[in-house]
C-alpha cells in the first residue's frame, strides 16, 4: 500500500525556495518519491509517496526540514523576494 501527504506552503519566497530545493530531489530514496513544484507565484508545493509508513514519516521529517532551512536562510541573507527587504534593501 503507498502512503502520501502534500503539504502547500504561501509565501513569497516561493520562486527562492523552490530553486533552492529543486537540485535535492535527485536524492530520492528507493522507498520514497519526493516532488516539489511551484503552485503559483506565492506557493510551493510539497508531495510526497512512500512504500510504508516509516519511509512516508522519514522523507517527511527531512523535506519539512528543508524548506524550513531554506526560508530561514533566505530570510538571515535577504536573499528572499526584493518586497521583504524593506525600500533602502539588504544592509543598509
């Protein structure tokens, strides 16, 4: 039996996340299958399918993650989307 879960994340750094995840998808599992995609311009789409329930909690537990580090990291660089940075921008 395969297990899913799709999460979708609003946020305007969707565009930002999604290039910076994209590359990580090759690293997929044989028990899992992950996808992420852009739903629109605020919107990231997480999908995941597994074999068990185990595999489905492990991919979950580390792509979570991962979009969690990516947001983080774009918002401690001010490399997210120019609207977030404030009018003067990025350190000044």
């Amino acid at each position: 039996m395969r297990h899913s879960a799709t999460f979708t994340f609003i946020t305007p750094a969707a565009r930002e996340i999604y290039r910076t995840l994209a590359p990580e998808m090759e690293e997929i599992g044989p028990r899992s299958m992950v996808r992420v995609a852009l739903g629109g311009e605020d919107s990231l789409v997480l999908s995941v399918t597994a074999e068990d329930i185990p595999s489905l909690r492990a991919a979950l537990n580390l792509w979570l993650r991962l979009v969690s580090v990516a947001g983080e990291m774009l918002a401690m660089t001010g490399a997210g989307p120019r609207e977030n940075r404030g009018a003067a921008g990025p350190g000044r």
